[in-house]
C-alpha cells in the first residue's frame, strides 16, 4: 500500500528557520520515497511502511535536536495503479 503525507513543522524556537531545513535535508536523503517541498508543506509518497518508518525517526530527532516542535500532518493511503483507473460514476 502507498500513503501520501504532507506534513508541516513548526519549531518553537527563535531560530526556526534551520531545524525546518534540516528536517526537509534529512528526509530527502531517503532513496525510496518522493518528496515535493513548497512554501509551507512537504509532500512525501511512498510505500506505507517505508514513510512511517521514515517519518517516525526524523520527527524523533528534531525533538531530540529543537526540543519543543508541532508537526501538523495528513496521510492519505491509496493505491497507485488504482489512482490512475477512472472512476465510476453512481
């Protein structure tokens, strides 16, 4: 199964700017997911494990690096061949 996250960071921090790059440098450097970054979310697709994973470590080590920190976050599970087959109507 595929998921899409976007997700957002909010470090409560003066300096803020560089924790949130550093989150989107670390997670780019994972070969099995595709991200798209814009001004204020990152989107991440890939295998469902793999993401979790994934996301569960690098949101562990800004905590563990920024201390306080908001994620904001929407998952969506889908199944690409599924996605690309037209829908029915009712």
């Amino acid at each position: 199964m595929q998921v899409m996250v976007e997700i957002s960071l909010y470090p409560l921090a003066n300096q803020y700017i560089e924790p949130i790059k550093a989150f989107i440098e670390r997670i780019n450097s994972y070969p099995d997911v595709t991200i798209a970054t814009c001004s204020t979310s990152t989107q991440i697709s890939g295998d469902y494990a793999v993401v979790m994973q994934m996301l569960g470590t690098e949101m562990q080590r800004t905590h563990q690096a920024v201390g306080q920190a908001i994620f904001v976050a929407k998952f969506l599970n889908f199944d690409a061949m599924q996605s690309n087959q037209p829908q029915s109507a009712p």
